[in-house]
C-alpha cells in the first residue's frame, strides 16, 4: 500500500512577489511583476520585457552572507531562500549547521531548465579568457554544478536522503513534484524538499528571442504583454524565480501535528516521443491527453471532480491546443469545463521554475478559498471560446469559491509533459 503525501511547507520567489505572504496578495490583485529591462534594449534584443524577482531586501541578504550562499548563483540564492521559507513553514528550524545531526528521512530535489549559467557568464568565461584561471576561487566548481541548488539546500537543512536535480524543460518544477512525491509514496523518505529555479539571463532569454516566440510588441506597456487564452497574444514573456515545496509523509505529519495545504492523489509523467503531432517544440495531442488521463486515473477520481486547472498557458498558439486536451481529456466543454487562469499572465514565464510556482498559486487557491486572475484576456482566442465559457475563465479575484480538486499540468520542449492532482483535505 503507498503512502499518501501532503504538502505541509510552501516557499516562493517570484517576479511579483519574494515570500508566500507577499506573492498570495500579488496574485489576488492580479499585480503583475513583468517591468521594462534597458539591458535587453541594450542587446537589441526584439522583446525588451520580463519579471525579475526582487531578493535585495536586507533579510534576503543577511541570510545569504549567514549561510555563505553570498558567492552562489541566483539558482542557488532563489532556491535556498525559498527551501528555508518552506522549511520554517511547515514548522521547523534551521538547523545548526555545526552541532546539528544529518536526517537521513529528508531529502531534496530542485531542478532547474538552464542551470547556473550565470556562473559561467560572469566568473568563468571572462577569467579563463583572459587566462586567469588561477584566479578562480577554489570552490568555484560548487556553484557550477547542476546539482549547486540541491546540495546546497541538503547543506543548510541537513538533508541525508536523496539529494538531486532534474531538467525536463518547462517541466521541470511539476516534475520535481511527481519525483518527490513517489519517493515518499515508496516509503523511501519521509519528506522531500521539491522545487526549481530558473535565473534571468539574457544568454538564456536570447535563444528565445531569436526563435521569435517572445512578446515583441508591448515593451512600452510591459504589464499587458503576456496574455494567455487571448486573441491578442503575442508570444509568452521570460522570467525568473523559485518555487519550493515541503512534501511529508502523511501519517508523519498528522502525528507532529502539522498544518497541511493539501495531498497529492494524482501524478503522471510521459513524451510524446515527438511522432504524429508532436515535436521538440510543441507537445502532440496524444501524449498531452494520455498524461492527463493517466494522472486522473493514478487519483482514482471522476473528471467530473476537478473543480479549477492552474494551466500551463503561456501567451502562445499552443494555449488553444492545451484548452482542447483538456476538454477532451475530461470530456467537459462549455459551462461544465472547470475554472481555469493562468499564473503566467502576471509572472511571466519562468520556464523550468514556473511548475512549481504555479502549484504553489493553485495550492493557496485552494487552501484561502479563490481564484486568482488571469489579466489581460479580455478577449478570449475564439478557438478556446468555442470549447468553453468564457466565464470559467476568472477575469477578476474570485474569492470564498470552495475548491476540492484541482489539477496542475506542465509541458515542455523534448514533447515532455507531466500532470498532478491535488485535493483539499476534509
């Protein structure tokens, strides 16, 4: 028999909003963190725009120079800040990082899309250019790693079970869920830290902007350029952030009595295999729509239960295919679709960070009883409209909405997709 597995921490970094507090008021309002970048101008870059989080506030850096995270990568400074968030919220200490004892039941996976390239562009490249290699630090090669966020988390919490990072493109954060999730389930770990991060980097937000997928038209009004499920969308808008669970065992934590946001019922993880439909780019049909079926069946529940999905809906063509999935999936269209919004339209996107920032939002939804907004669809894609009401589609703060069942899913380059279910505990 598996365990089951609630997630009783939540910390987050996000573009509009570093701390759960301040990112749960951002995302009732619907306050976008999307700004004008001269730097990309700068780089003749065609988009112009993206959400950077703000972690220069003096308790951010007091714990960076307290855990000596000062020289790490922004990977790793997202990261860190938001496991210690997710750690103190589900109520335990940091430990001492001398007298302390290593936990061999807790364990850590954050991945990441890029990785530490920032490391690379601003210490490595110019030094060892300019044939300063000596000069490097010797623990330089600590933040170049994949893995710098895990083992860094691992370091600060004293995690002794299984410490590791995964990519899988923009599916990578609910995947790092679905990975954390099964360990637990397989009794293999008592708690998993899970999460991703994602800097900005225009070494990293160039390649898209090549590919000509990135918003290009709205640089003088950043804060209305990323529009997912609208007629208007043009092209989705990169960011940068962290998103970090604290999933438990849940025998474990009804017995220390913990707070619990909600239990995971339902993962599934698959490709398309880039056939038929489906290519390095853009997720196929039947990939897609067997990830969703798999994951509402892994949750033994009817289609008829979910009752709000937190889409994947980045600003770009693919939103209409993603509504289609999901209504033949479910086999729900119109007024009896779930509600559904997009976190993207006020934080950008992400990439592999953005799964799980965007569980956290669908978590909170739930846990504070609302829905958050999706801004600037007033014009809804007529393909979506002909799918479904454009009411299940909240323009507005929907607040005291009870919802029981929401699902999250998240696709990525490589035709890779992967979904989870969640359910509010009685």
């Amino acid at each position: 028999m598996r365990k089951r597995v609630v997630v009783t921490g939540l910390g987050v970094v996000a573009s509009n909003g570093t701390g759960i507090d301040k990112f749960l008021k951002a995302i009732k309002e619907g306050q976008s963190g999307i700004k004008f970048l001269p730097e990309l101008e700068e780089l003749n870059f065609a988009c112009q725009i993206g959400g950077i989080p703000d972690i220069s506030q003096t308790e951010a850096q007091d714990f960076f120079d307290k855990y000596q995270f000062t020289d790490s990568g922004d990977n790793v400074k997202y990261s860190s800040l938001a496991a210690a968030e997710a750690w103190k919220d589900a109520g335990f200490e940091i430990p001492d990082p001398i007298e302390s004892e290593t936990d061999y039941d807790n364990g850590v996976i954050i991945g990441g899309g890029v990785g530490n390239i920032d490391i690379f562009s601003d210490k490595i490249f110019p030094m060892i250019s300019e044939g300063k290699v000596r000069r490097l630090r010797s623990n330089i090669a600590e933040f170049t790693m994949f893995s710098a966020a895990s083992a860094n988390i691992s370091f600060l919490l004293a995690l002794g079970n299984q410490v590791s990072a995964n990519s899988s493109a923009c599916s990578t954060g609910a995947e790092s869920i679905i990975l954390g999730a099964e360990r637990i389930r397989n009794g293999h770990a008592k708690r998993m830290i899970v999460g991703s991060s994602e800097i900005a980097s225009p070494y990293v937000w160039g390649c898209f902007d090549s590919m000509r997928v990135l918003c290009r038209v709205y640089n003088d009004t950043p804060q209305q350029a990323s529009r997912p499920m609208s007629s208007t969308a043009a092209g989705f808008v990169p960011a940068a952030g962290a998103g970090v669970l604290l999933l438990e065992d849940y025998e474990t934590a009804v017995a220390r009595n913990a707070k619990i946001y909600a239990e995971i019922i339902g993962t599934s993880l698959n490709s398309g295999g880039q056939r038929k439909d489906g290519s390095m780019q853009a997720p196929g049909y039947e990939g897609v729509q067997r990830c969703l079926k798999d994951c509402i069946k892994d949750a033994d529940i009817s289609p008829n239960e979910i009752d709000a999905i937190c889409g994947h809906l980045s600003s770009t063509m693919a939103d209409s295919r993603e509504i289609k999935n999901w209504a033949e999936s479910l086999n729900r269209y119109g007024d009896d679709f779930p509600y559904i919004n997009s976190l993207k339209s006020i934080t950008g996107h992400s990439l592999g960070a953005s799964g799980t920032i965007e569980t956290i939002a669908a978590i909170l939804e739930m846990h504070y009883k609302f829905l958050f907004p999706s801004i600037n669809c007033e014009e809804i894609n007529p393909e979506i409209e002909k799918l479904i009401s454009k009411d299940k589609i909240p323009h507005q703060l929907i607040e005291n909405i009870e919802l029981n069942t929401v699902a999250k899913a998240s696709f990525g380059f490589g035709d890779i997709n992967s979904c989870l279910i969640l359910k509010k505990l009685k």
